[in-house]
C-alpha cells in the first residue's frame, strides 16, 4: 500500500478538473445558502430549516446506489455535464419564482427536493471520475484538495450570497449562482473523454449489480466499518452544519450577516480539515485513527456548542465542529477510495454518498424538530453523547488492527 504524498496536480487531467469543481462548487453553496436563508426568512422555524436542508440530502438515501450502478457504467465527465447543468437550471427556477413573486414555501421545498435528487446522481459520478484523474498514490490528495475547494465555497459561497442579496436582490443572487456553475462546464470539455470510458458490457442488469455491490460491502469488514463511522459522522457534526440557519436563529436570534459568519467559519474549519487529510499519503491506519480521533473531538465541541450565547464563541467553536467533521469525513472517503476493488467502485462509493449525504437529512429533521420542542443545548447535548457512545463501540471492532503491510481485513 503507498504511503508517500503525492499530489494530485501533477496529473494534467486532475489540473483541468480542478477549476471546473471551484466554479460548480461555489455557485452550489449560494445556491444552498439562498435556499437555506430563504426558508428561515420565510418560516422563522427550525423545523421549516431542518426539513429544507433534509429535502436537499435525502434523496440520497433512495437514489445514491442507483447512480452508483449509472457511475460504473457510463463516461462520469459526461455525468458532471448533465447534472452541473441541471443544479444551474433549479437555480435559474428559484430566480424566476422570485423575480415573479410565486416564491412561497411549497416553491422552496420542491426546489430543495428536485436539488436533492440532482445531487444524488452529482456526487456518485463525481466521486467515480476523480480516481480516473489521479494515480492511486495521489487519491488522498485528490481528494482533500477536492474537500479545501468545497469548503473555501463554503466561506465565499455564503458570503458572496449574503452581499448579492443586500446589494442586489434574491432572484439576481440565485441567478448569479447559476451563471458560475455553468462557468465550469468549459473546464469540463477539456478532460479527455478516453478517461472516462466504460465498458459497454451492462447485460447483469441494475438488480443483479446492486446485488453484487451490496454483498460485496457486506463481505468487506474494514469497509463496513469505515461506513459505519461515516454515519456518525453524518448523524453529528454534518447534521450540525447543515442546521447553521436554525443554530443562527434559536443562539443568536441572527440574520442573514450572522448566518454567513457562522457559515464562513465553518469554511475555515473545513479549509484546514482539508489540508490535514491532504498530506497524509495512502496510510489506512494513520487515516483510520484519524478519523476515530476527530469523531471522539467533535462530539465534546457539539456538546459545548449550545451553552454559549456570543457571536465570536460560537462562531469559533461551528469552526472546531466543522475542521473534526472534515477530517473525519474526508478521512473515511479517502479510506472507502483506497479499500474499495476497482469494479466496485461506484456501488460501495454510492452506499458512502448515501449514508454522507442522506444520513444529515434524517439528522437535520430529528435535530430541528427537537429544537423547536425543547432547549436547543440539551438536544445539542443528547446528540453529542450518543455519538461519542457509538465512537466507542465501533471502535472495539477488530478491523481497526488493519496495518500498512496488509491493507485491509475482510
């Protein structure tokens, strides 16, 4: 197994990709920034915010290991295309149905469903293409570089977002988020489509390869262990993140300004989560106690988050949450990338993106719902408690005696 970083913009494939996933990356988070201001600007309820943001993630939960069959069989840039211009396209929708005064909460809510369903298909095919750019030895690179753009967006997305919207108007904000992801699409193109082929042999059927992957995982003790972290993960700080507009809302009675520095500092966290996990070569042990590291830190700050009533404190300690959830999550993407078989590759990757993605959804619901019933940081508590419990469990399993001579064990 290769340990030594290398990076991954030494491959020309990866240096075309990279600033197409800035562009699409960056209109995406206004677009999720917008959509997330718009339901507390129009609710003023946590559950109306939890139930937006689960809306965005939880067609993942159903939809996700069908992509992951499509990423396996089609040319995955040609997948970015399509679902980059679809994400442009409800952008555009949103813009409209404001500019036309029909943007009212079953507007939002569809929208937020239909950029859900879109995203679902987006991250499967976007994680199958970025393994096709890079040598082996350079997918954890790939893949925490991938994880610094997203959350550098995530600073300059919602803040670009907050300025549009006080020095322009909601529907010129969602119209701008869609003209930057179309940017990227050039940027697309220029990756050679012989990256990306396939086989054209399909004639298993979807049933028959869903099958195969989901015994394949099964069968696989480090990867379900690895996805078994990924569902704390997703449970906890993701869950956290995504209810940045309710936290906003019910700590600090903020607004939009407030929403963005919150937003902003969770961006710097990840920044730095990013680049931890960037330098860490392919070492399965050193990224797998990484990662059971940052999972134990992050449910002490999720528990301290909700005593504290300042501005400047919570915003630093969204911050702490946000760099442990990045390293934990980059940590297991990068472990499920190295562990995975080559042919199985887009299945298990979609279960990753399944549990990443739609397990924030039920979270965000269950956290938001309990929000409104009771005081935000006994619940904030609750959670980070039961979290640090599973950590502990799963952290007995037998798996975690992998070693960099063997890989992993089955």
């Amino acid at each position: 197994m290769p340990t030594a970083h290398l990076s991954a913009f030494r491959s020309p494939a990866y240096r075309h990709y990279f600033p197409a996933a800035i562009f699409s990356t960056l209109g995406g988070w206004i677009l999720r920034f917008l959509l997330g201001w718009s339901a507390w600007d129009l609710t003023h309820s946590a559950t109306w915010v939890g139930a937006t943001a689960g809306l965005m993630l939880a067609p993942a939960l159903v939809l996700s290991p069908l992509f992951g069959i499509v990423s396996d069989r089609i040319n995955p840039r040609n997948g970015l295309l399509l679902t980059v211009s679809a994400h442009a396209a409800l952008a555009c929708i949103a813009g409209a149905a404001v500019y036309a005064g029909v943007f009212r909460l079953p507007v939002l809510l569809a929208i937020a469903l239909a950029l859900g369903v879109a995203t679902s298909a987006h991250t499967p095919i976007r994680l199958a293409l970025v393994p096709l750019l890079v040598p082996r030895q350079s997918l954890p690179s790939a893949i925490g570089y991938s994880a610094i753009t997203f959350n550098t967006s995530r600073i300059v997305g919602p803040a670009l977002g907050a300025w549009l919207l006080h020095a322009g108007s909601p529907a010129f904000a969602y119209v701008s988020g869609a003209a930057l992801m179309l940017g990227s699409l050039p940027f697309l193109v220029f990756i050679p489509d012989r990256i990306g082929e396939r086989s054209a042999n399909t004639s298993a059927g979807f049933l028959r390869e869903l099958g195969d992957g989901l015994r394949y995982t099964h069968a696989h003790s480090t990867i379900r262990l690895v996805l078994g972290f990924t569902l704390v993960n997703a449970m906890l700080g993701r869950t956290v993140i995504e209810l940045l507009p309710a936290v906003s809302g019910l700590l600090l009675a903020g607004d939009s300004a407030t929403l963005a520095t919150l937003t902003a500092c969770a961006g710097v966290g990840s920044i730095l989560g990013g680049l931890v996990v960037s330098r860490q070569g392919g070492s399965e042990p050193r990224l797998m106690k990484l990662m059971t590291l940052s999972l134990a830190l992050g449910a002490v700050l999720v528990a301290l988050l909700g005593w504290f009533a300042d501005v400047r404190a919570v915003a630093a300690v969204i911050g702490g949450i946000s760099l442990i959830t990045t390293m934990a999550g980059t940590s297991n993407q990068a472990l499920t990338q190295l562990l995975v078989d080559e042919q199985f590759r887009g299945r298990v990757l979609s279960l990753w993106t399944m549990i990443a993605m739609g397990a924030p959804a039920v979270g965000a619901v269950v956290m938001g719902g309990l929000g409104d019933l009771f005081p935000f940081a006994w619940v904030l508590t609750v959670f980070a408690a039961t979290a640090l419990l599973a950590v502990g469990w799963l952290s007995r399993h037998p798996a975690l005696a992998i070693t960099a001579e063997t890989g992993a064990v089955k």
